[in-house]
C-alpha cells in the first residue's frame, strides 16, 4: 500500500518470490542472466519503490493457455501474415547498416557519451574491481547498516552496497533511479559505464547519468538539464549517457540528491554473490531482512547446457534461451497478436510508451501479445529469454527480433521487432517516428531470433524464471 506521498509501505515476500532462482532446464550447467527491475507503482509523485516482480504473472488477460491451446501447441500452420496483409516478398536486410538510424555499432564498446565536468567537481575513486549485481534489497524506509553487515558476512557474497531506490519523473517520463556512492557503486554497473570516470564525476558533483537508451530515445540534452521530480522538484545537470547493466533502473544520482528528491535514506541493499552459491545466498538474504522488506533476484538462473560446469554471467547478449521443442505459441494466437501488431501501423514512438496509442519497441511487442492473452516482461532484454533461439532459416510469422543497438555496451539487447514473414518485420523504430513495416535486419546488430513460450514467457515476467 502506498502512503500520501506516493511511497510503498508494504512490499510482500510471498512464496514466488523466494524462488529466487528456478532452472529453465535445458541440459546441465547454469549461467545467470539479467532480469528487469521492475517497480511497485503508487499514486504520488515518488511512484514508489523500485523492486523486481515476484509472484505471478500481471494481472489481465493471459497467463495460462486454454486447454485446446495448450494441447495443440502451434498446431497447423500460422497464416502467412505477409500474405494476409498483402505484403510481397522481400530480400531482408544485411550488413553494417544499423537497424535504428543515426546509431553507429561497433565490435567493442564506445567511449560513454559524457559532458564536459564542470569545475570544482569531486573525483571519484578509480574502479578497482567489476561485479555483478544479483540481488536488490528493497523496503519503503531506510534499512539499518547492521542489516548490510549480516548480509555482507553470509558465505558466498563478494560484495554489498546500500544505495537509494526509487522511481520518479525524468522530464515527466517515469523511470527507476537508484541514487549511489559513485566510487563504490560504478564497481556494480556494466564494464563501459564502470569505466567512465567523467560519468561518476559528474553524478558525484550533483548531476544525473541516464542509460544511453533513455538518453538517445528521450531526446536528453547531454550537458543540459532535466527535471527530476520526486517528493521535491530539481533541475538536474544530465552528465553521461551509460548503461548500468541492471535491466529496468535507467538513472544513476548520487545518494544525497536522491534523499533530497524524497527517497528514503539506504533503502536497498545491492548483493553480488558467488553464482555456485546463488540460490543460497538468496535464501539466507531473505531470512535477514526485515517485515515489509524484499529480495528481488536481478538475474535469473538457467541451465544452458550439458555437463557441470560452472556458472557464467550472459555477458554475450545472445537471444533465446530454453529447450527448442517448448510449446510455441498457438496459431491462432500468432494471428491474433500479429493483427494487433499491424494494427498499431503509423502510431508515434514514444520513449517507455506501452500502447495502445504511443509505443517503444519492447512495448509494442507486450501489448501486442496481450491482445491475445499471452503476458510478456517489459524490456527487450527480458523478452530474448521467453523462449528458445531459432535459426534464422526457420523463422515463422511471430517470432521476436532482437539487436544490439547500445554502442557503450554492444552485448546489451535493446532492440526488438516482430517477424511477419515474407522477410518483413514490424518495429516501434525511435522518436520521431511511427510503428512501421521494413525488410527484416539480419546484420550486424542482430542479436537472433526467438520463439515465445508463453508459460516460460510468464515466468520471466513474473521474475520466478
């Protein structure tokens, strides 16, 4: 429940939640892949606090399939889609050119976009060591520092830190922030961003760093302001376009800014733990933390293949994930959802817009699939785990495209359209333009292609995959 301010009073661990990390299984070994941050949404101008989803699949249509779908699978054929909306056929895209305009990719990662530091700026301290963040603590009100201690002394954790987590309006648009100790926490964010010294620079000097996405797709002046509205309204310096590597949290401040944006002083927990320990780890965080307080996994766990060997993080960003004979969705659930698709032609994109009338890209994609009762996660890089890889020279109508478009992390998914057939796809493209049909892109940007599984597609949106 939210109080008059906006805030979460209460977040539930419940049952779903505490599986922390459930095998898609898929042969022997396991690796850990990013799952997006989602957030409790309240009324109020601080929506709430930021937390992964962790029991059930969202509320509406979908979930679980009818009984005549899930016997049939993909029973038949779809019907050709292409043909249905008088598309021909078309020689699909290839090479360098980038499946977004004005976006140029390279093999390894860009310098990260950073406005000059104004003078008299802090230094941060030098990046010593990267790891990988697991596990989000989270509560409405501040947790107490013998809680990250406990936490910080369980066998198989290599690193806390306690950080602010909140959502709020960026230029009016909602998004996740976390407000951090820049010289400890850019030990947590993705290589490129971690890297960067003018980024954590500038957020130590009061500025905010936005995720290179939100940044190019929002239209935010790098160097320039925003305004950042929480319990209190500020004009924040935008200092750097990087991506944190935690799906979903799209903002970085330092942590006095964000108390002074309203958000309650150390109310997360950010945990790296040893992979082989993962579960446990997040078991034991659990039995620690206070009443109304959370463990969110910021990954997920999935066997990827035979054998037993160790662990590793999704570092490659390749899409699909799962066994290739899971059950595909229904034909005529395909239909349903590519008509809902095409139906969208000629809508505006809209940075975090999720239909009916504005989109982005993964946005267009959920609620085109929601039309035909089947629950998808948000983000682009959650859709790529919703079900198993196909191979390009197997596509069918409604298998999802995804790219890698983030030149400060070239292995992020952050694109993704749907196949029609025919070698078209339909994408929510970027701002300034509408939903629109083009040759499919196999290029370099290509990340591959998946085929929905709509039970594995709920898992992951529920955050118990």
């Amino acid at each position: 429940m939210a109080d008059p301010w906006g805030m979460v009073r209460t977040v539930h661990l419940t049952e779903g939640g505490r599986r922390a990390a459930r095998a898609i299984r898929h042969g022997g070994y396991r690796r850990m892949l990013p799952v997006c941050v989602a957030v409790f949404a309240a009324a109020g101008t601080l929506a709430g606090v930021l937390t992964a989803v962790a029991s059930g699949g969202p509320s509406g249509p979908g979930g679980a399939l009818g009984a005549a779908d899930a016997a049939g699978g993909r029973a038949g054929t779809v019907t050709e889609s292409a043909s249905m909306f008088g598309l021909p056929e078309v020689r699909p895209a290839t090479g360098n050119a980038s499946v977004l305009s004005g976006t140029v990719l390279t093999d390894q990662a860009v310098a990260v976009p950073a406005a000059r530091p104004a003078a008299g700026h802090p230094s941060v301290a030098p990046l010593r060591h990267t790891y990988q963040a697991d596990l989000l603590v989270v509560s409405p009100s501040s947790l107490p520092s013998k809680l990250v201690r406990s936490v910080s002394g369980i066998s198989g954790v290599t690193a806390t830190e306690q950080v602010e987590a909140v959502r709020m309006r960026i230029n009016g648009t909602y998004t996740a922030v976390l407000g951090v100790n820049p010289s400890v926490f850019r030990s947590f964010a993705a290589k490129p961003t971690a890297k960067s010294n003018a980024l954590w620079d500038g957020v130590a000097g009061g500025g905010i760093a936005v995720s290179y996405t939100m940044g190019k797709m929002d239209k935010l002046p790098l160097g320039g302001t925003v305004s950042a509205a929480g319990r209190t309204t500020k004009r924040l310096r935008v200092t750097a376009f990087g991506t944190l590597g935690i799906g979903g949290v799209n903002a970085v401040v330092s942590n006095a800014v964000a108390r002074s944006l309203g958000a309650p002083a150390g109310n997360a927990i950010v945990v790296s733990a040893q992979a082989s320990d993962f579960t446990a780890v997040a078991a034991a965080v659990g039995r620690l933390v206070p009443h109304g307080a959370s463990v969110e996994q910021l990954v997920t766990v999935v066997s990827t293949g035979s054998g037993t060997g160790s662990a590793e993080s999704s570092s490659s960003g390749t899409a699909g994930t799962g066994p290739a004979d899971e059950a595909a969705v229904p034909s005529a659930r395909i239909n349903t959802t590519l008509q809902a698709a095409m139906s969208r032609r000629g809508r505006p994109y809209v940075w975090g817009g999720d239909g009916p009338d504005v989109f982005d890209c993964s946005g267009l994609v959920q609620w085109s699939f929601r039309q035909a009762g089947i629950v998808m996660p948000r983000v682009a890089a959650d859709q790529a785990l919703t079900g198993p890889a196909v191979p390009v020279s197997q596509l069918e109508p409604g298998d999802l495209l995804f790219y890698h478009t983030d030149p400060t992390d070239p292995t992020y998914i952050s694109h993704v359209a749907i196949f029609l057939g025919n070698g078209w796809m339909i994408q929510a493209p970027e701002p300034g333009q509408d939903v629109e049909v083009v040759p499919a892109d196999f290029g370099s940007e290509f990340a591959g292609a998946v085929r929905v599984d709509p039970a594995q597609a709920a898992a992951v949106a529920a955050g118990v995959a």
